[in-house]
C-alpha cells in the first residue's frame, strides 16, 4: 500500500488511485511514531476527518433545481449546475437520426514519455471509439462509491481524475474544460511539441479540427466528425 504526495493510501504505486497524483516509489511513506489505526479501504474516498462535527459546513442548494448538494459539491448532482462559475446546464441535444460526432480515445505512448510518468505505459493500439450523441460528454475515471460512470471511461489510465474533463459541443464547435484535475488537461495539434502548459481549470477552450487533449499519463482523445457507418450507427 502506497502513499500519495496528498496523503491518500492508494492500492497502486505509480499514480494514487483516490486523486490520480504521481506516487514517487523511491520515496518511502514516513514512518509515525506510534502505531497508527489501520486506513480504511482506498476505494472509500475518505476526506480527512473534519475538526468537529459541529463545524461542518452546511449543505448547498442548487438555484436551479434546488437539490441539495453536499458543501464542497463543484456541480448539482441534479442537473449538473456549475457552483463555481454559475453557469446553467446545457440544454439536451435532440435525439439524432444517426450518429454526428465521435471521440476516440489512444494510448500515447510519446504522451507517457514526454511527462516523465511514474510505472509503464499501457500496451498502444487502436482507439477505442465512442459514438457521442449529446452536447455534453466528461471524461475521467469510473467510481461505484460515487456513482460516476463518465461519457469518456479513462478508467485504465490511474493519472487521470475521476471528474478530469468536460467537452461542450457549442454551434458545431466543441470546447473542451479541465474540471480541476489533479494532473491536468492539455491541448495539442499534430505536428508541433507535445504540450507543457495544463489548461486553466474551468475555462471553456475552443478545439480545432485537428486538435488532440491529452490527459492523464497516456491517454489521448481527440472529437472528429463521423464516418458515414458511424453516422448511421454502425460503430467500430
């Protein structure tokens, strides 16, 4: 059992899988002076204990649907508010005859190397392809414990968060946001260096055409309009 720069015990050692941080394997977790009580099961997600029960913060409620969300809650768990910037949810997308807008999802191994990432990099291949037929799609990492399931499952990949990034399909173009991940998010065209600068946390960025984000430790996604099988609903 490893421990993360932030103090979560994580069940692997090269990235924490609580928070996603790297895990310096070289480094060894301090030793306390007295017998600690056993950690609880990394897959609970546990906060540090709050200082009294008398101090906790109250819950907040949504201005939009008036669900109530826990304090420290970034988006209404009812209907996807953003608390931070005060930005409604984007209105459903009807319901397509087919298919408009695909993400695929690559191991980049280049990606790996470029940062330096603790452990190995996954075995490359072809994308995994995800039809999207929403104008609102996240991608991170899967938690039972907290009911996430996102659009884009990076579930294999332990540097990425799990609520890492959203895309947002505006007017035929898409937008890309950092939901503030751990390791960040980063955009790339082909053909120029690998990025080095994360986006700002919660700021919409425009994507061309050809634009790559990249995330985590190796994963790699980029949106590109359909082919004509998956248009109709034959995806790959």
């Amino acid at each position: 059992m490893a421990t993360c720069p932030n103090g979560h015990r994580s069940s692997t050692d090269d990235f924490c899988d609580v928070c996603g941080a790297p895990i310096d394997a070289t480094t060894p977790s301090p030793t306390p002076s007295a017998p600690a009580a056993p950690a609880p099961p990394s897959s609970l997600m546990l906060p540090d204990p709050p200082a009294a029960a008398a101090t906790a913060a109250p819950a907040v409620t949504c201005p939009n649907c008036a669900t109530e969300n826990p304090a420290d809650a970034l988006f209404c768990e009812g209907c996807g508010y953003d608390f931070t910037t005060g930005q409604m949810p984007a209105p459903p997308s009807a319901a397509p005859a087919g298919v408009d807008w695909v993400a695929e999802l690559w191991i980049d191994p280049e990606w790996f190397e470029h940062q330096n990432a603790p452990g190995g990099c996954a075995t490359s291949g072809a994308p995994t392809v995800v039809p999207l037929r929403a104008t609102t799609v996240t991608a991170g990492r899967a938690a039972k414990s907290r009911g996430l399931a996102p659009d884009l499952d990076c579930s294999s990949d332990g540097a990425v968060s799990h609520e890492h990034a959203r895309f947002t399909l505006d007017h035929d173009r898409w937008y890309v946001e950092d939901l503030g991940s751990t390791n960040g998010t980063f955009v790339g065209a082909p053909g120029e260096p690998l990025p080095d600068t994360p986006l700002p946390p919660h700021q919409r960025r425009e994507l061309a055409d050809d634009e790559r984000v990249y995330v985590g430790a190796w994963t790699r996604i980029m949106i590109r309009r359909a082919t004509d099988n998956e248009r109709a609903g034959i995806v790959t």
